[in-house]
C-alpha cells in the first residue's frame, strides 16, 4: 500500500510551486488529478517558447506533473467552473498557486469550497501572502523567494552585484513547504472530521531560510555583513580553487579544533607558529593574509588530488560541484538522488530525473509514471461525474473542455 494511497488531490497549479507540491503527493501515491485551463500549464511550453522551437518537451514539467491525470477546463466559463467545484467536491485536498482573485472570480476560493464541503483542506500557495498590500500582486521565486525576503542580498557579497539563484528554487522549497502544511491538515482532519485552509507564501518561505542570520537580527538588532571570500571570518570555512579549475569548499566550523589538522594537511605546518595566526581572534584579523596563502597551496594540486589528502587526514571539505561532476559523484547515486521515469514521448522511452527528497523506512515509493498530456483524462473524469457522451460533445463545442 502506497503512502497517500485513497487521498484524492485537485490540484490547479502553474509554473512550478504548485505542481511540485502536487507531483510530490502524486509520487507518495495520493491521486493528484490536475486542472487545466485548455491553453494548458504555460510550463509545457517554456522550453520551445524561450527557444524559438517546436520542441515541446520540457523536464522540469515532467519532473513535477508526473503521475497526475489532467482535465483541461475552462473555469472562466459559469459551466466549466461549475464542473471543477463538482469535481473538486469528490477531494481531499485542493491544491493550488493560482492568484486570489481569480479563484474568487471562478467560484473556486477557500471560503466557497470549504462552505460547500467542510472536510477539505485547502492548500494555497501565493507570493507574499493572503493579507497585506501586495497579496494580490504575482509572486515569482525570483521576486518573492529570492529578492523580497533577503536571501539575494545576503548572498551578495561586499561590492558585488545581487545573484541570481537557480531557476525554481525558492519555488521547490516552498512546495515542501505547503506540502508539509497539507499532511497536518489531514491529520487533524483525522482527528476533528473537518478540513481548513492551510497557506504559504514564498516571501515566507524565503523568510524561514535565512532564519539563522534573520532571527539574530531581529533579537540583537545587529548581523554580521555579508561573507567575503577574500576576508571572511573564518578562513577555515571558505572556498579554494584547486590547479584544475575546480573549487572545493574547506569546512573548518570549529576554528580553534580544525586549526592544526588543516594546516598539517596542507603541508604547511610553520603557519603554527605564525603570530599573525595563533588564534581564531588573529586569523579572522588577518583573513585575507591566510586565504591568499592559503589559495597560493591548494593552487598545487588538482581537486582530485586533494580529496585524497584531505580524505586520509579527516578534513572536512565538500566539492563546489558542477551539474557533470553531480552525474558521476558517488554519494548522490548511493543515496537515491535519481531516478527513470517515462518519457511523455510515449514511445516506451525513459529520460533521468530527479527523486522526490524524502525516503520512508517502511513504505517504499513507487516508480514514477510520466507526465499526462493536456486534457488526456477530460473525458474520463467527465465520465466518473456521470456525464454522457452528448454532453461532453456539447462541452467540447462550446470551449468548455479542451
């Protein structure tokens, strides 16, 4: 028995926050049937739109709508908004990052859904919230996640120019987020018989991430600047880039602890008796002296020359990993990072993704199914409401259905 097996899911999504929400409880076995307005999640089409192509297949699309069954529904449209609150009806949980406004304006908000049928829990997904000046305003990770809510700034370092993060990730993380918030509302629902709203915000989110620095503000008024790689507090826990052109990460946390064992390793034991050094005091003072220094000694040798010595002294250090070094590192293999899932090309073929990042010790997840195709459930799902053959064939002409 899978986990989410018997928890029916309408989830109404765009883009990728939404769906990875509803593609994770798609892959812990929930039914997850997605609803589609007839021009379809504009994430279908990102990859031709942005290069000029007919190439319709975009991965991260297949990544986060695999499993779910889809029904394109034009809810703007009284008819088609009347079927999807029919459908929605017969679920567990609605699901969905679609503005406010517009869910109010197609009948399909939380207070109309949750008046109609009091056991739903309703997951919602914006921007910056269901309150305040800019709740209504669109909520990218970019904008929200990213920009809004300091991450950007505090990855920006002194003199610099803000980053721009990985595409969706912000996004990822607040799906996690809405999808950790919908298993409590089920849970209670155990307990109580009754659904409610749950809601997150990438602006929240985003918010939370940074709680380490940001919670040390907010008691102390007061937060270190951002990290400098030239002159960092800890020169211990900095990035070094090897003769290769590879970096790797040194992670010296405990500065006075890791002081001499990282020395020794380097082959650099007279820095021991360097005044300027001595302590973690001194070497945060004269940082940008022991990082030169130090980036003059990993400049000899090759990443992979390093990692043996630093695996044989027991120094903590990571690989700055390129996305071709993730696909040969033996550790995101050992530990389940892939997985195959079949190709929406329909041909039997199978394309290298991304697994879902949480295991359970006593139930197993199932191997992935692909991606629907847009609409290729409508007339199924139309048929589980009881409708006929000539009222579909009505939908259909009348734009209702795509």
């Amino acid at each position: 028995m899978s986990l989410l097996q018997g928890i029916r899911v309408v989830e109404m999504g765009l883009w990728v926050a939404g769906p990875s929400a509803g593609g994770i409880l798609a892959d812990w076995g929930a039914e997850v049937i997605k609803l589609e307005m007839p021009t379809g999640d504009p994430m279908r089409t990102l990859y031709s739109a942005l290069s000029g192509s007919k190439e319709s297949r975009c991965p991260p699309f297949d990544l986060h709508n695999r499993g779910k069954r889809s029904i394109a529904l034009d809810v703007n449209k009284p008819e088609g908004g009347e079927l999807a609150r029919r459908i929605v009806a017969s679920a567990d949980v609605f699901l969905t990052n679609t503005r406010p406004q517009f869910l109010r304006r197609a009948g399909l908000d939380h207070e109309t859904l949750l008046a109609a049928n009091p056991s739903l829990v309703y997951g919602m997904l914006t921007g910056y919230g269901l309150t305040g000046p800019d709740k209504d305003a669109p909520g990218f990770d970019m904008a929200a996640f990213s920009a809004r809510s300091g991450v950007s700034s505090r990855a920006t370092p002194p003199d610099g120019v803000p980053p721009t993060l990985p595409g969706g990730m912000g996004d990822n993380v607040t799906a996690l987020a809405l999808v950790a918030g919908i298993l409590g509302a089920l849970l209670s629902r155990e307990r109580t018989g009754r659904g409610q709203l749950v809601s997150t915000s990438l602006l929240r989110t985003g918010m939370f991430c940074e709680s380490m620095e940001l919670s040390a503000f907010l008691a102390l008024g007061k937060v270190m600047p951002p990290a400098s790689r030239t002159r960092p507090q800890n020169p211990l826990m900095n990035s070094y880039r090897a003769n290769d052109e590879k970096w790797l990460w040194l992670i010296g946390a405990e500065a006075e602890r890791h002081w001499e064992p990282i020395v020794r390793a380097l082959g650099a034991p007279e820095l021991l008796a360097d005044e300027r050094f001595k302590t973690s005091r001194d070497r945060r003072r004269n940082a940008e002296a022991l990082v030169a220094i130090f980036s003059g000694i990993f400049a000899r040798r090759t990443r992979e020359e390093w990692a043996a010595i630093l695996a044989r002294d027991g120094i903590w250090w990571a690989p700055v990993n390129s996305f071709e070094d993730l696909m040969g590192d033996a550790q995101a293999q050992a530990c389940g990072a892939f997985v195959e899932m079949p190709a929406m090309t329909g041909d039997g073929t199978t394309q290298r993704t991304l697994a879902t990042p949480i295991d359970f010790g006593m139930t197993a997840v199932a191997q992935p199914k692909g991606a629907p195709k847009l609409g290729s459930d409508t007339e199924a799902l139309l048929r589980e409401l009881g409708m006929k053959d000539h009222e579909i064939a009505r939908l259909r002409e009348g734009k209702v259905i795509g």
